[in-house]
C-alpha cells in the first residue's frame, strides 16, 4: 500500500494521467511500439484512410530497400548476378524510377514491382542481403520481398502486420493517447535520428516514465550517418542512453529499458555468415551464437554506466513487431509506471 493512500484502485483512478517518452537510437522500435499500442489499446485496426497512407509508405519502403540492395551489390564485385539477362535491365529501371519523398503510388508501383520480384529471385541480391551488417538497409525488407506477389495485387490492402513491419522515419514529435484500464497514457515519440535529438528536451516537462528502446541485433553494425567514422550502432545507443538515464531532470522518473529485436538477433546468431560479436566488443566471454549470453553480456553494457545504482533497474528483451509479446510487457510495464509513480500522479 501507499503512503496517504489506503485504497490502491481508487487512487490510480484518481491519476490525470500518465506520459510516457519513448526514447532511442533511430530505428530502434519506438514507432513499431506505438503502432502495437493502437492495436492493442486503441481501435484494434488502422482506419481505411490511415491503411491508404501506409500502402504508399509500404510501396516507398520496397521501393527504396531494393535500390539499396542495389547499391550495394555494386560494391561486392564477388558476387556476380545469376541471370543477367534478366536482371541488368531491371536494375536499369529500378535506377530510373522517380520516388518522391519516400512514397509511391499504386500505379507507379504496379510498373516497377514485377522489376523488384526478378531482382529479389536473383541469388545475387539475396547474398547481398546476407552481407547488410556492412550497409544500412531496412529490416523489414525480407519480409516484403518475400510476399511480393501479395503485395503487387491490384486490391492489396496492408494488414496490421504489414503496417507494424513498414517502415517511416519519425520527423518531429509525435502524440497519442489511449485510456488504458481508466487511466490516460499519453505516449510521445520522438525522432531518434541524430538531427532529431535536439527536439527531446521539447518533451521533457511532466515526464512519468521514459521507455528506451535498443535495437540489440545492432552489435555488428555502423550508424548510417557516421559511415567515416564506423560509429558502432549499439556503442552509439550505450552513449545515449547514458546521457539520459543519468540526467539531474530524471531522477524521479520511471526508467524502463528495451533490449528490442529479439527476433532479428535470434536469426543473426542462428545464420551461418553470423558476425562474432567478439570482433566487436572483445571483452565478451560467453557463447557467441547463445542468445542468452549475448542479450545479457548487451545489457550489463547498459546496466553499467548508470551512475545511481539505488534506483532499480527495470528491463525487458522484447520483440516490437510481435503484438503478443508486447502486450505481455507492456502489461508489466504499466505496473511498473504506476506503482512507481503513484503518489506523485494523483490528481490534488
């Protein structure tokens, strides 16, 4: 029980509410995270509109991702294409094709995409995609070029699960708010980018709780817009999240961190071109394909560097695409908010 309060239900239904930040690198799943909180505490699906704006994003995406895949290759003259009749004049018109600030309409789409299928049937491409440690290329992207057929009919609409999968950089701030069990939440995601990150201070003023995501399949990579200097992506994520987790302004606020991606680092560990994370972080002693070894060596990187060790350490190895699990922790996480904070958010 509470302090000053004798009756736990009554005193969170007295709560104004509660607002969460949504913090992390770019491409963490801070936006994937959201998106699971419509499905699971808003209206369950998107709107007709909202699904029309996410198949041009869904349609920019692919678009995009093969271009990349593209570049790419041409930097890996190892691996010649495996039908070059076919392939060379499609690549010629994915090079040629006019995008538009990351959208393509369904037209546009329906004459590029039997271009993206041949590609992506080419061996050529598809180990290139193996090599996508050395260049930044959407996760998702498999996943897409793997239902292509599906996704090129003329009456494709994108599932909730293709809309989860899609996706688009957060520019600016963004709000929602869900009434969960009779409590507000007001959730804000912020850009993570790093020409986004001078806006979170915008974000600060009546914070509850700050859920930080971390890609943790990232231990291989460099940040894309650090590519000169090699920037490791997860040491880039560590010093972050140092920064705020040991900021003056939060000491009262609810930290709950997010190993995030579970499921791509499971598949990165588990592949026979995987990357040893020993070559990254040397000081790693475990089991370089146990998942276990390698999600719990990632989080002491994280557990370390926070200054206040009295303040408890809250965690969760999560996968942001998989509605079910983040509906188990996000479940937790409330608890968490709440109990924490409870004192402090009732209304006076």
């Amino acid at each position: 029980m509470y302090e000053g309060c004798d009756d736990e239900s009554f005193c969170i239904s007295k709560i104004a509410y509660v607002k969460v930040l949504l913090l992390g690198s770019g491409e963490s799943g801070k936006s994937t995270f959201l998106k699971q909180m419509v499905i699971i505490h808003g209206p369950g699906e998107f709107s007709y509109e909202k699904s029309q704006e996410y198949k041009k994003i869904i349609y920019g995406n692919i678009v995009n991702d093969m271009r990349t895949l593209i570049a790419a290759h041409d930097d890996f003259p190892d691996l010649p294409l495996q039908f070059p009749d076919r392939s060379l004049p499609c690549i010629q018109q994915i090079k040629n094709f006019v995008i538009r600030s990351n959208l393509v309409d369904e037209h546009h789409f329906m004459a590029i995409a039997p271009a993206i299928e041949t590609l992506w049937n080419d061996n050529a491409l598809k180990r290139t995609y193996d090599r996508r440690n050395q260049f930044q290329l959407a996760d998702s992207c498999k996943y897409f070029f793997d239902d292509i057929a599906r996704v090129k009919h003329r009456d494709y609409m994108p599932t909730n699960r293709d809309i989860i999968m899609c996706r688009k950089a957060t520019r600016g701030i963004n709000e929602l708010t869900f009434n969960i069990q009779n409590v507000p939440f007001r959730f804000v995601d912020v850009g993570g980018q790093r020409s986004e990150r001078q806006r979170w201070c915008e974000c600060f003023a009546g914070i509850t709780s700050i859920l930080f995501l971390v890609a943790s399949n990232e231990y291989d990579q460099i940040v894309f817009e650090d590519r000169r200097q090699k920037t490791n992506r997860l040491l880039e994520s560590r010093e972050v999240y140092e920064t705020v987790v040991n900021n003056k302004f939060f000491t009262s606020v609810s930290f709950i961190l997010f190993l995030n991606k579970t499921d791509l680092l499971t598949n990165k560990l588990s592949a026979p071109t995987a990357s040893d994370i020993r070559k990254y972080f040397p000081k790693f002693t475990g089991n370089p394909r146990k998942l276990q070894d390698v999600q719990f060596f990632i989080l002491e990187l994280f557990k370390n560097v926070r200054r206040n060790t009295s303040q408890p350490f809250f965690y969760h190895f999560t996968t942001a695409i998989d509605t079910d699990n983040i509906r188990r922790v996000f479940q937790d996480c409330k608890e968490i908010i709440l109990h924490q904070n409870l004192e402090s958010l009732m209304m006076h």
